[in-house]
C-alpha cells in the first residue's frame, strides 16, 4: 500500500464512523432500536408501578388484619385482668362492711392477702393486685404481707375513681413497680359498701412485658412493631427496642390522630417523622384500632424493608432483565450499523481517494509526511518541484538551499500535541529565492507509526508584494524627510561659509582699511587658524555625508543575510532621520539607550524603517494633544528571558480601545482622509515577525507605548 493509499484509508476510518450514523438508513435503525428501548422501558415502568401498588395494598391489608388480631388479643387478656377485678369486689362485699375502720382491718388480715395471692397464679399477666383506702395507702397486696406503707394518693388513675363520676374502670399510665422495677399498668375500680359508701380503690397491675412478649409474636418483620397506647397516647407496652419509651405520653403520634380521625381499623403509607424516633421519616405502613370495651388502643407499624422487600427483589430482577434486553438492542443495531456501513463505505472510497488525491496535489498545495528522523516518506508533485527538485526528496530539509529547516527537524523528533507555524527558504544558485510558509502537525498513521504532516504553500509573490508595498513606504517616508535633511544639511552648510569667511578675511583684507584695523597674522600664527577653520569644515562635511549616507541606507532594499549588530546604533540612526523633523514639532526626545550592547540578528536598516515608523506615528499622535511637555521616550532594555526589548512610548492622547485590536492591520489608519496609508505599523509588524520577533501595543491609560521583542543575538 502506498503511503498515499495509507492517508486515506485513516481519513476514511474517521469518515465512516460519522457517515454511516448519520446517514438515513443509519438514522432509521437508530430511530427504531430507540424506540424498541423506549417502549420495553415504558411497559416495564408499568409493570413496576403496578407492582408497587398491589404490594402496598397487600401489606395494607396484612396490617389491619393483624391490627384486628392483636386487638382482639388484648381485649381478651384485659377481659380477664377486669375479672379478676371484679371478684376481688365482690369478695370484699361478701364481708359486709359497714365503715372505714372496719375496712381496713378486714383489708389487713392474712387470708384475704392470701386469697387474692392465689388468684393470681392462674393469670400469667398479672403481676400484683393491691387493694387502697381512700386515703390512697396501701391495706392489702398480693406481693408482700404485712403490706409496706405506700400512698398512691396523688395518682390520676387513684384520684379519677374516688373523684366524683368517676369512671367505671381507670387505666393508669406505665410505671416502674417500686420492688422489681418491672414496667406495669393498672386496672382500677371503685369500692364501696353496700350503702353506697366509698371505701377504697382496687388496683390490679399487667406486666408491659406480658403485652410486648405477645406482641412479638405477631410482628411482621425487623423494622415492624406493635404498640399498646391509651387514647390520650401514654404508651403502655410496645414491642420496640428503643430505650426511654414506656411511661411517656405521644399525643400528637398519628396512631393517636387515626382513632381521633375515626380511622380505626384502617391502614395508611406515611413518610412522616416517626413517634419514636422525630428525626426518621421512613416510609412505613400503619394500622391501629381501639381495643372494644376499654380506653385503649393498639397500633401496627410495618416499615418499607418489610412490605417493599420482595417488591425490591423483583424490581431488581426486573430490571437486570430489562437492561440485559436493551443491551442486547443496542448490539443488534450497532451490527446493523456496521453492515450498512460496510455497504456505504465501498461506494466512498473511491471517491473519497478522488478527492483527497485533488486536494494533495492542487498546484498551490506544498504536502509532506516525515518520519522522526526528519526524512520525508511522502510528498506531493508540487514539493518535489519547489523544495527538492532534481535531488532525493527523503534528504531535502537537510540540503544547505533550504534555510529555517531546523524547526520542522526539532517538531518531528518531538512529541508535541500542539502544530506549529514555520517559514523556509529556498535559495538555489541562479534561482529566485522561494518563500514558503508550512503548518505541521503530528500525527499516527497506519504501517508508519508516529510521523509529521506538513500542509503549506507558496508565498513567495506574497512577500515580493510586501517588499515592494515596504519599499513604497519607505520612499514616502524619504519624501516626509526631505524637510528635515534640508535643515539637517544647511546647518553643516551654513558653518563651513562662515569658517570660509572667517579664513578669507585673514589672507585677504579689506581695503581700505578701517580705523583701529589689526595686520593679517604671520605666518606662524596663521597656520595653526587655518588649521581650525579646515578641521571644523571637515567636520560638518562629515556630518552632512553622514545623513547622507543614512538616507541611502534607509531607502535601500536589504539584501543578504541578517547580520548581528546593537540595536541602539539601530535606534541612533532612526533618531538621525527624523530627530530634527520631531524637534521641529516642539517634541522633546529623550533616549534611555543603556551602557550595554544589545545584539540582535537582522536587518539593520529594516529595523531603522520599522522605528521610524514608530517615532512618525508619536509625532502624529501628539500633534492632537495640547500639553506644552510632548515628549517622546526611546529607550532599550535586556529581559530575563533571553530577549532584547525596543519601546517607543509618548505621552499623547494614547490608543482608543475600540481600535487596539485593529491597530496593525494593513490599510488600517485613524488619521484623517488624505494624512496616512495606513501601512506604518503594519509594515514595521511584518519586519519584526520576520526577525523572529514580536512588535505589540503595551497596555497603559495615558499615551502609547510600543514595544519590539527580539531574541538576543551571539556575537559574529
């Protein structure tokens, strides 16, 4: 395969990859496997919501079920806990009693301890049955005798039945027993003697542990509970871990609110803050239902790992199902993207290798590829005419004809992501030197490896118009001189006459001689004047021929190579030409040049042109100020970076930020019709870029300030 059949197949790989996406056919496949995707997700979303739903209404049905169960369940152990009640009533009014003392000694005696004693063993949930005056202290209990002295007077369960309308039963709040510290609950009736007369309260206590341990036996799972509330929400035993329970009132829970809201018997899905726990919301299920026949009720909680944990199995199964069905969408329809891709692509390469082969070899296209070493593997017929011609092309950057090759030699040993811009010169005996400008890239390629592409062109008329445009410039430039040099001229002029005169006067005189009239000098006092008079005439003849000389360097075409030299003697000879023009002006120049040298590779007299242009356009800058202190700063400078800096700055009117971006463009001028070219700072633009420089328009509020950055140049 050639290397020209190699560029285009890695163009053609990139191209196949979009086209056939977005072709039609390609674009109809996606389409339909999109909407296969989105329809198996749509009936799945279905499914899952549905099934969602009959979960939910399964456990809500589950919930009160087993709200009605346990329900029934503790109405029947409080059924049997007021039994036994009861009969201790009944007991005590088999006594007959007539009054209070005789009460309390009926209360106190042995056997009726041990009666109620004996009762209680055939009731687990029963932990101890007392019997109070109505004083509130304790005359008899099934848990010790003699009964300690204890006074339950202040009780609200205590109080309500020895209270006027009283209620027939009272069900107290959670308490610690005083002996076993053991969580009961009591059940309270009023006693009195067949007269009507109050003798006492008697009190049996249930275990919270009876309740909670039956209660366990319906809990549904972990994170459910059963709790049994009374309808002012005191907790009263609860299948909950959570310590610091018991005792405590919970009115606004929303179990309490269902019974309020005539829900009992229902069941509900809340996110709301739990009862015990303020700071969980998790989703949860809860049923209560009053306990018929007492002041109570019971409450079931089932959390969402419970009723949606199967739901989450088959959702997750469901749904590893589905992904596994649209993945398998997406491959079939990738493979049929690829066979109608293949079918394309047959049709396209031929005309994909028609086309590149007319881009590669357009007359005005320069195309190369280098290996890493800098040989050049391919190039089109319009490289080989112009760069290599009659030698081996693999070898041409290094062949001593083509300048600013070392570049493109260092790019492609490199392994820099970033192009770079680079300028060859093609200079050949007996030829005209060819300009040439190229963009290189690196890039991989098949059967090469890592290799260099170089896209350029010709611009060799291109820069012969701009030399010719720079040459016109300059001689417009010469013209706005003229001026100056006349007047730089005349004062050399001017002196040398009056020396004459002077000399003249000595060897001639005047006749006839006037009074007080000196004799003519000797001989030896008359050479040693003349002598003066010569030496101050040679030197304004010097001074004359030297702007002379500079006005023919300036307007002259360079030619050669670059040469080093000090840029302040480049500087000095810019201030020659137009010095006079801008202290004509009223501009006071000061320049800042430095002790030091300041070397430089380039062309002279074409830096002179460029500052020239500089310090013409600060004299027309300030030309529009009217501050008395005009002044022009030329000064020179070494940066850290290698660099030799040129800035010509004024204190004018400066640059309006609406045209800093314009300022160096060709044609471009913010003088009147009629006073500029608009070429000066785009002429001296182009002769620092090819002096591998930088020419830029420093930031700053008051005035212009221009700035040339040229690389420091060794000596010679």
């Amino acid at each position: 395969m050639s290397h020209l059949d190699t560029l285009l197949q890695a163009r053609l790989a990139g191209r196949r990859q979009q086209g056939s996406f977005w072709s039609s056919s390609g674009r109809g496949i996606v389409v339909i496997a999109a909407l296969n995707i989105v329809l198996l997700w749509s009936v799945t979303g279905g499914v899952v919501w549905q099934s969602y739903r009959d979960a939910v209404d399964d456990w809500k049905r589950t919930a009160a079920n087993s709200s009605l169960t346990t329900a029934a369940y503790a109405q029947q152990t409080l059924v049997a806990t007021d039994l036994m009640l009861r009969s201790m009533l009944d007991w005590i009014a088999e006594e007959d009693i007539q009054s209070e003392a005789q009460f309390a000694d009926v209360m106190k005696q042995r056997r009726f301890h041990e009666v109620i004693r004996d009762r209680l063993s055939s009731l687990p949930q029963v932990g101890v049955a007392s019997i109070f005056n109505k004083e509130g202290y304790l005359l008899s209990s099934s848990a010790d005798w003699p009964p300690p002295s204890i006074n339950i007077g202040e009780r609200e369960t205590f109080l309500a039945q020895v209270g006027p309308n009283s209620p027939p039963i009272s069900i107290s709040r959670a308490l610690p027993d005083l002996n076993t510290k053991r969580w009961n609950f009591y059940l309270s009736r009023r006693i009195e003697s067949k007269a009507d007369l109050l003798l006492g309260v008697a009190a049996v206590g249930i275990e919270s542990d009876y309740f909670s341990n039956l209660f366990r036996l319906i809990s549904l799972g972990e994170d459910s509970s059963v709790s049994l509330f009374r309808f002012d929400g005191a907790l009263l035993a609860t299948t909950l871990k959570t310590p610091d329970l018991l005792g405590k009132t919970y009115a606004d829970a929303q179990p309490i609110r269902m019974i309020h809201e005539g829900l009992s018997g229902t069941a509900q899905i809340t996110r709301g803050p739990k009862w015990w726990l303020p700071s969980d919301s998790e989703r949860r299920i809860i049923s209560s239902r009053q306990v018929e026949g007492f002041p109570v009720l019971v409450t079931v909680t089932i959390g969402d790992k419970t009723f949606l944990g199967q739901w989450r199995e088959r959702l997750y199964f469901i749904l590893t199902l589905v992904l596994l069905l649209s993945a398998v969408a997406v491959l079939v329809a990738a493979q049929i993207l690829r066979l109608s891709a293949r079918t394309e692509a047959a049709a396209r390469l031929a005309l994909e290798r028609r086309l590149l082969a007319a881009l590669i070899d357009t007359p005005a296209a320069l195309c190369a590829v280098l290996d890493q070493q800098g040989r050049a593997i391919y190039c089109n017929d319009r490289f080989r005419q112009v760069v290599a011609r009659d030698n081996e092309p693999a070898d041409i950057l290094r062949d001593e004809a083509v300048r600013g090759a070392a570049p493109i030699l260092a790019f492609a040993a490199g392994n820099d992501a970033r192009g770079i811009e680079v300028d060859l010169q093609v200079a050949r005996p007996g030829e005209a030197t060819h300009y040439l400008h190229f963009s290189l890239s690196h890039r991989s390629l098949p059967e090469i490896g890592e290799c260099t592409i170089l896209m350029g062109h010709d611009e060799t008329l291109r820069h012969q118009a701009r030399q010719a445009i720079a040459q016109t410039a300059t001689l417009v430039t010469l013209g706005e001189m003229t001026t100056g040099m006349a007047h730089e001229l005349s004062q050399p002029l001017n002196v040398i006459k009056m020396a004459a005169q002077n000399a003249m006067s000595e060897v001639t005189p005047a006749e006839p001689r006037p009074a007080g009239f000196r004799p003519p000098m000797d001989d030896a006092e008359l050479r040693p004047f003349v002598a003066g008079k010569l030496s101050r005439i040679m030197a304004q003849v010097d001074r004359a021929a030297s702007v002379i000389a500079r006005m023919r360097v300036f307007g002259r075409t360079p030619e050669g190579e670059p040469a080093v030299f000090d840029v302040r003697e480049a500087c000095r000879g810019a201030l020659t030409l137009v010095g006079q023009r801008l202290r004509n002006a009223g501009i006071t120049v000061r320049e800042e040049l430095g002790e030091q040298p300041l070397r430089v590779r380039s062309h002279q007299n074409l830096l002179e042109q460029a500052l020239v242009n500089l310090l013409v356009n600060a004299r027309d800058a300030l030309r529009q100020s009217l501050r008395p202190d005009k002044t022009i700063v030329l000064s020179t400078s070494r940066g850290n970076n290698g660099h030799v800096f040129i800035t010509v700055a004024d204190n004018g009117p400066g640059v309006p930020p609406e045209i800093r971006e314009r300022i160096f463009e060709p044609f471009f001028t913010s003088k009147p019709t009629g006073q500029g070219t608009g070429l000066g700072l785009s002429l001296s633009f182009g002769i620092v870029r090819e002096a591998g420089g930088t020419l830029s328009l420093l930031p700053g509020e008051e005035g212009a300030a221009f700035q040339i950055d040229l690389p420091e140049a060794a000596r010679d």
